[in-house]
C-alpha cells in the first residue's frame, strides 16, 4: 500500500501525521473482498457461489469499500508510526482531511505518544525509614483492643454514663414536621463513640431507662444531609436501657474465642505477637513506599498521555461503582464520574509509566524464589498456609499480582540504596492509628 506522511506535533506527546493511500490499491482491495464474498454469499434465487458479481456489489460494495479503506488506514498508519518508531498510547483518531484534493484519499491521524524517560538521579531524595521494636507492652495494647472489640453491655438500672450503650426510641422535627431518618425504634449507640452527633449523646446521659426527654439541637454546617446541614430541630427521645460495658477476662475462653482451640493464653500471646509483628512490618514498609514513590515522582516530572489518564480514571470510577454496588448502595442514584478520579489516575499513569522504565533499565523483574517468598508470607496469617499457596499458584492472574508486588519491592530497594535515607524511631499507636 502506497502512502505519503507529513508528521506535525501539536503538544508535548501529540502527535498528528498526514497520508494519503492509493485508491487503485483501495479499489483493487474491495473487488477482492467482493469475489470472497460472491464464494460464500447468499441470494434468493441462486445458488451459494454462482451470485453475479454485480449483484454482490450492489448489495454489499459499501461495507467491501468501509472493510478496504479501514484495512489500509491501520496498514499505512502502523506503517509509519513503525518507520518513525513511535510509541503510540491509546487509539488514534484518523479523519479525512479537510482540504484533500477531489476524490484524493487523503487523511490525518491524531494520536499520543508514549513519553521518552530516562531514570533520573535520586543521590538527593530523603527518605525516613520508620524504626519500631515490638514490646510486651504493645502486645497488651492490640490485646485490649481485641478485648474492646468483644465488649458486653450489662443492663443497669441507674443513669446512662460515658461509654454506656442506651438503647432508645427517638423522633426527630425540623419545623414541626417529622423529617427523613429522624425516626427510629430500639436503636442502639455508645455514648462517646462517636457514632451519633455529640450533642445528641450528650442528650443520653443521666438519663435512665424509662426517663424522656425533648430537647432542641442544630445540625453541622457540613452535615452531610443537605437538607439538614446547619438546621435547627427538636428531638424527643426515650430511653429503653441502659447498658454497662463489660470486656471479657483474659482466660481460656478469650482464647478460645481467638482461635486457639486449647485456650492456652501463652499461645495466645505468642499469635497475637506473630500477627502483630507481621502488620507492623507491612505498615513500616507502606510507610517506606509511599516515600520511595514520591522520590521516584519527583524525579521524573513528565507528561502522561491523557488517553491513559481518561481510561485509568474511568476504571477507577468502575470500580467506585462496584464497590458501592457490593455494600448495597443504588449505584443508578449515586452516579459516579471518572472527573473525579482525573488526578489519581494521572499520578497512577506517571507512576507506573516511571516505574516500567525503572524495571527494564535497572533489570528489577520478579525472580521465582522472590514470589514464592512473598506468597509463603501471605500464607502465614492464614488457617491452612498450603490452601493459599496453591490458591496463587493454579491462576497464572493471581501469581501476576505478587509479580507486580515484588517488583514495586524491588524499585523501593533500588531508591533505597540510591536516595539519602534516616533511620527514624515511630510510636506504635502513632503507626497503628494510620491508614495502611
């Protein structure tokens, strides 16, 4: 297929090439297509094969003609990206130019590039690397948080107190009109857990069970019913009980209720400190990624093609919406707009795109004992370590993904080792109390 191309940039990585293909070429490719189809095509009246070729045409020139030029558009455009040896991201958009000569195949495609990175020198990052050392101490803390997740309430016949759960009935009124969600039964809260308003736990204490009371209470600004945000409205609430709070004793039975099925509580001891040990180590090293990422970021201050960054945000729009769909929410109702994921994408897309280069130049790939190490890892936490190994191991996707975090492992060492680093000691609740 014969083709001219006059390459024009409009953008960093945009880039727009001119070209016009041979239209004997192009003819001489749909009468092909029409005596394929004349073989196989079927008409009333005649038998498979013997369909007069001018019939064939007149029925099907059209989508032959539609076939033969698309054809030759992706022939002659991979031609000439390959001869200019662009890396072309996301779809090009190929229109017929608007001043081409009469009758004259003439077209322009508009397309992104890949951007060119080199790896970038990282001798003046900083990055903290967070030290904890595990204690008896902070194995009694993740014990009575553990104990605290397993709390009773006792009934009590005296007033509600801090950290009392009441069980109550209450009708709420925005201008004397009962509004939306102001009205429940039997509805259960902690006072001071903060699952309710302040004002309104606060309502609850020295109240007993039987007591009411009406009182007059205003909304947050940011409240996030609209219609409620920054409202006055009066409250009438009973209580049906009161609840003492009552952690269960560290014993065979707590133990119990933790798995260990002899109730030994020094087996008990020695698991949670595995398991703890194991989440201060994964959370230590998110810290110590999240910083390696942004050295590599800062580093790397390149364009992303918007292609990439539009289809990344629109999957993690979709996953927004299955995640929504997944806790029962009216995901139709509650429309969710890839805008609103545009500068988290854009930041994946970098990342991703620095971090491929980084791999290939560097040669960080994954090695086999690295993914059998990291999946024997995961394995630990669980009842049966085996089941989940083998769980990796059948699905070539699942094993992809311990792949891809063994090589973000093997960029966070190679930043390491390049960047400026500061052993830095972290309080445990600081570290247990963050997001990992």
């Amino acid at each position: 297929m014969q083709t001219q191309a006059n390459q024009e940039s409009s953008s960093a990585l945009e880039r727009r090439i001119d070209f016009a293909i041979s239209k004997d070429m192009v003819e001489q490719e749909v009468q092909s297509r029409l005596k394929h189809m004349a073989r196989t095509v079927k008409m009333p009246g005649f038998r498979p094969g013997k369909v007069p070729l001018k019939m064939v045409e007149k029925n099907y020139g059209g989508q032959a003609r539609s076939e033969a030029i698309g054809a030759a558009l992706e022939q002659a455009f991979g031609q000439k990206v390959q001869e200019q040896k662009l890396r072309v991201a996301g779809q090009p958009r190929i229109e017929p130019k608007a001043d081409a000569a009469d009758g004259a195949l003439e077209f322009t495609a508009v397309f992104e590039v890949y951007p060119e990175i080199t790896v970038g020198d990282l001798s003046a990052s900083k990055i903290e690397r967070p030290l904890l050392e595990l204690s008896e101490t902070e194995v009694d803390k993740t014990i009575d948080v553990l104990r605290k997740q397993r709390t009773t309430y006792e009934a009590q016949a005296r007033a509600a107190a801090a950290e009392d759960r009441v069980v109550m009935d209450f009708t709420g009124r925005k201008d004397g009109e009962i509004f939306e969600g102001g009205q429940a039964n039997d509805f259960p809260f902690v006072i001071g857990a903060g699952s309710m308003l302040k004002d309104f736990e606060d309502a609850a204490l020295g109240l007993k069970a039987g007591d009411s009371k009406t009182f007059e209470m205003t909304f947050p600004e940011d409240y996030h019913a609209a219609n409620l945000a920054g409202q006055k409205v009066e409250f009438e609430i009973t209580i049906k009980e009161v609840g003492a709070p009552k952690m269960p004793e560290v014993d065979e039975a707590f133990a119990k209720a933790l798995g260990i099925a002899d109730g030994d509580v020094a087996k008990m001891r020695a698991e949670v400190k595995a398991n703890l040990e194991r989440e201060v180590g994964r959370r230590l090293k998110t810290r110590i990624k999240e910083q390696a990422m942004e050295a590599l970021l800062a580093a790397h201050p390149i364009d992303v093609p918007k292609s990439l960054v539009s289809r990344e945000a629109e999957q993690l729009a979709e996953n927004a919406r299955r995640d929504m769909a997944n806790r029962g929410m009216d995901v139709a109702k509650m429309p969710v707009s890839a805008e609103w994921f545009t500068d988290q994408a854009e930041r994946r897309v970098k990342l991703g795109l620095v971090l491929a280069e980084l791999v290939k130049e560097k040669g960080l790939f994954a090695k086999p004992e690295q993914v059998r190490a990291l999946v024997d890892d995961f394995a630990q936490s669980y009842e049966d370590p085996k089941e989940v190994v083998d769980w990796y191991y059948t699905q070539p996707e699942r094993l992809a993904q311990a792949e891809a975090l063994v090589i973000e492992e093997n960029a966070v060492e190679w930043v390491l080792s390049n960047a400026q680093t500061e052993d830095k000691p972290i309080d445990f609740d600081e570290l247990m109390g963050s997001a990992a």
